[in-house]
C-alpha cells in the first residue's frame, strides 16, 4: 500500500535535535500512512544509532555528504508516498497534524508545495513567504528597505505583514525547512538540484514547480517550531548564500540581470564590510568572506558544485546502479 505521507530529514551531525524532532512528528502525525526517513550524511554524532534506539518506526538512509539536496533526493528516492515533506531537523512540531495537511492538499489538486507557520525559540514569527529574489529586490534588502514601513513588494523577498501568516496566501517560494511536496510535482517540475549544496535550492525548486504548471501557498493549519538563528552570523554560511545566489543567477536569470545582481551583491556587503554597531566585528568578517566568494578570491566553501543536476527527475530515469545502492539502504 502506497504512503500518504514521506518525511525525509537530513541529519549532518544534528542528533541533538533530533529527538524533539521525531517526537513531536509522531505525536502530531493523526490517522494517515506516514513514512519518515532520515538521511545521515556521513554523521559521526551517533544519528543512526539514536534513530534507531528511540525511533523504530523511522528508518535511516546513509549517505555521502554531497549537500542538502543531494541528502534529501537520496531520502526522497526510496520512498513512495503520495507526498513528500522536506523537513529541517531542528524543527518541531508545535499545533495541526500531518493527516489535516494530508487532506488540505487533497483538497487542492492545484497546489503543488506549500509551507506552514514557522516560530522561533523565542516565540517570535519566522518569515517564511517568499517572493523570487531578482536585483531590485535584493537592493531593496541591501538598503533596509525592509524598515520601511508599508514596503511595497518589488523591494524585498520576504512578506512582513505578520497578519498574513494566518491566512492561505499564494508566494513565490517558502522556506526550505519545511516544504510539503506533491509527488506529481516533484516528478513534473524535478527533484532537488545537487550543483546547490546548501541553500538557494527551495528556491529554485519552487520556481521549476510553478513553472511546471503548479501553485506553491502558505498553508496555516499547521504552526512548528524552527530553530533559524541558532549558529548566530557565521562568515562561511554567509560566503555560501552569497555563492549560491550567484549559481541561481547563472541559472535563472539573462545575462544583463546577471550583472545587475552581483553589482548589488556587491554593494550590499561592501556597505557591511564596516564593523558598526551590535554585532558589527562578526558582519564585518562575514561580509569581508563573501565578497572574497564574489570576486573570485576564494574557492567555493563546500567545494565546487557539479557541473550538470545530477538530481533525477523522477525514479524511473535514476541509473539502476545507483537505485539499486540507495534502495538497499532501506531497513
């Protein structure tokens, strides 16, 4: 009998969130068929073993560390659930279940990913309805017009109308920590692109869907707990959102959009090299990395990306030998 549900968390040395994780998926899951994979990318903090010690309805797939997205597509390729959650694991689930988010998308046959309200440890709401970046909205980011009050859209990404959060709100994109996903769109639009190690790839995932045909919304019924900010400024995550928002333009956009958006990348981080005010001297190092990573002075921080996706679109046109490999990693 197919799954209604697949949830597949990427675990790279994030067993300490994991159990709240788990728990509260389980206590939230309601009366469906739920299958909830853990990809352990090469973890040497006992993931495997505390899943399947406090756990044994999830099981656990091993795989080399190539990303998020790889992770995810490799979790993703050995299931067969109606839908897909991508899930974060230093999330949990705080009110709804899965089985009214099940029966939410079952009522819209249109949707084909949609997000849920997203707070932080301190209670505060976590913006998660996005629109996709271009230049103009990232110099809208890069010269705080997101203090403006009554901000119109085509300055920022993210929707700041807090009471919008309690609605059904059609966006372009939602956070990648929590993306419920028809399978049909997965296979019509394509899985998660690997050249992205770790972010920008919800993304571009979210624009392949709607361009197959399909609408992404935020889905209320359902309100987690998401641990967003917890490692603080880190100069290396900031060189790589900044590397991946060049691989997105490459990608995505013409070529006079793509100088566009790297000389407001570069005026963002130049105007963040300073160290001013709170936090100035950690913004000031992360800024000074990521203009290292857009002038070309540093290699990429996870490496370099894969020249094609390598991500399949759907099972069926996955090498057999690698089917063969991912599958056998089933308990």
């Amino acid at each position: 009998m197919t799954d209604d549900l697949a949830i597949i968390i990427v675990s790279t040395n994030e067993a300490r969130w994991l159990t709240p994780c788990l728990q509260t998926i389980f206590d939230h899951a309601g009366e469906i068929e739920l299958d909830v994979v853990v990809a352990d990318n090469e973890s040497t903090d006992g993931t495997r073993e505390l899943v399947e010690r406090e756990f044994p309805r999830a099981r656990v797939v091993t795989c080399e560390n190539r990303g998020f997205a790889h992770a995810n597509n490799r979790g993703l390729m050995t299931t067969d659930a109606r839908y897909v959650l991508f899930l974060n694991p230093d999330t949990e689930i705080l009110s709804g279940t899965l089985e009214e988010l099940v029966r939410a998308m079952d009522e819209r046959p249109e949707v084909g990913l949609a997000g849920a309200r997203q707070v932080t440890a301190d209670g505060q709401l976590f913006p998660t309805i996005r629109r996709f970046p271009n230049a103009l909205r990232l110099l809208g980011d890069a010269l705080g017009a997101e203090r403006l009050p009554h901000r119109p859209g085509w300055l920022g990404e993210r929707e700041l109308d807090l009471a919008r959060y309690d609605e059904e709100v059609a966006c372009d994109w939602t956070s990648g920590s929590f993306l419920f996903t028809r399978r049909e769109a997965l296979e019509s639009a394509g899985y998660l692109d690997e050249r992205f190690f770790i972010y920008s790839e919800e993304t571009d995932l979210c624009l392949r869907i709607k361009r197959a045909g399909w609408e992404v919304r935020h889905l209320p019924a359902m309100t987690i707990l998401h641990h967003a900010e917890k490692a603080g400024i880190n100069p290396k995550m900031t060189a790589q959102d900044v590397f991946t928002r060049l691989q997105y333009a490459g990608k995505n956009y013409s070529p006079v959009h793509r100088g566009l958006n790297f000389s407001v990348l570069a005026l963002r981080y130049l105007t963040r090299a300073v160290p001013l005010g709170a936090n100035g001297a950690a913004r000031s190092a992360a800024s000074r990395r990521a203009l290292r990573i857009l002038f070309g002075l540093d290699a990429p921080p996870f490496g370099e990306p894969p020249r094609q996706a390598v991500a399949p679109h759907s099972p069926s046109a996955t090498p057999q030998a690698e089917l063969r490999r991912v599958s056998s990693a089933r308990r």
